[in-house]
C-alpha cells in the first residue's frame, strides 16, 4: 500500500502537483456530495460580470462572493472575521447557482447539461411505466419551499426529488429550463403516447365491456 503511495507521488511531476492544488471554484463545488445538479461554468461566461451587477441588491458581499466563483480571492478575506467569511461563503454558493440558472440556458451551458443527463446525473422518473427515463431539474412554480424538483420528459410530471436534494434551491436551474432543453434536443421527449398501466386478470388483459371492467372517468364526466 505505502509502496503503491510512493510510486505514485515519484511518478507525479512539479505540474502535476500544480494541477492538483490548481481546481477552480466551478470544480470543486460541482464535486461535492449533494451538487450532482450542477454543471462547471465556464471561467469565460464567469468573467463577464456586467451581466451579473444586476444581482448585486441581493448580497451582503457581492464583490466578494464573485472573486471567490472566479478564483480570485484576495487578501482581503484573510482579515474578515468568521462570522463575515461565514456569509461570504454562503453567499458565493447563492451567487454560483444565481449564474448558473442563465448558464444553463446558454449554448455551452445547455450542451453541458446534455451530457449530464444523458450520464444520468439527475436521477430518473419515479414512476414504473417511465421505464427509469431520465429527468430534468426544475423551479416548479407556486411551490413555496423552493426546492428543485424533477421534470420527467416522458410522462411529462412533475415530483419531489430524492431527500437528499430537498434543500436544494429550484432558482438555480429556473422554470424554463426543461421546456427550453427539450426544444433545443426533441430526440428526448416522448412523442409516441405514454404506457399507461393495463389492468389484469389472472394474468389476461379485461376486456372493456367486461362487468368487472374499472374505467377511471375525467373530471367532467363525473360532473355530468
Ligand atoms: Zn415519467
């Protein structure tokens, strides 16, 4: 084992060892347990922070949340008290899934979210006849807890996502996203009709004019 650890730091190199100490903010914050969510955003949109001035009511230290996702940090962290760079950390988190929401909307950024769903990144609809297809992550209105949901593409619902994902905020994927997503790569949503569940008899389909057979009926034709 201690071998194996010593062949492997003799075979790193000065810029190996730079590159491990080199990961930028996206990098590490996509890593983390519970941020499968995410895609990197790219050091190019990042730096183009006019388009971001507009979120800036919205932090306590925005100029310095932002040089944290850029991976600029200046000394100046160093003499803030805890209790200040406990906020400033907070806030670099809002900040990066603030970015993120129009990223995702941009060519490379939906291109990276692509991907992510093709590797499964966002989990897969809940409901049996979806046939574990993939889903996409979405601000669903009107819900006030605010946690991202999952948008299935095949039976086109809505629902919870796992618990560990719960307090994930929705605003940093955005309402639009699937809708746009499923414009951009059709080849993902379902255009033939849905599987619905087929009920069963010792093993043989009901016929529909059988007595036993249950027809669910719409809304209207209860009413009527
Ligand atoms: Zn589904």
């Amino acid at each position: 084992m201690t071998n194996n650890l010593e062949k492997k730091l003799d075979s790193l190199s000065i810029s190996n060892l730079e590159d491990l100490f080199s990961e930028s903010y996206s990098e590490w914050f996509c890593s983390l347990k519970g941020n499968e969510f995410f895609c990197q955003i790219s050091p190019t949109y990042l730096k183009n922070v006019e388009s971001f001035e507009y979120l800036k009511t919205q932090f306590q230290f925005f100029d310095l949340a932002l040089e944290i996702i850029t991976d600029q940090e200046s000394k100046v962290l160093e003499k803030r008290s805890n209790e200040d760079n406990e906020i400033i950390e907070k806030e670099s988190v809002i900040l990066y899934g603030l970015i993120h929401s129009s990223y995702i909307l941009t060519d490379e950024g939906m291109e990276k979210m692509k991907e992510k769903f093709i590797n499964g990144d966002f989990g897969e609809c809940p409901r049996l006849l979806c046939k574990n297809s993939g889903v996409l992550p979405i601000e669903f209105q009107n819900d006030i807890s605010q946690c991202v949901k999952l948008y299935c593409p095949i039976c086109k619902r809505v629902f919870y996502p796992p618990y560990k994902y719960m307090k994930m905020n929705g605003t940093y994927f955005g309402s639009q996203f699937p809708h746009l997503f499923l414009k951009k790569y059709p080849e993902f949503e379902q255009t033939q009709e849905m599987e619905k569940y087929q009920p069963t008899m010792f093993g043989f389909d009901i016929h529909e004019d059988s007595a036993i057979y249950y027809k669910p009926q719409k809304k209207n034709e209860k009413e009527n």
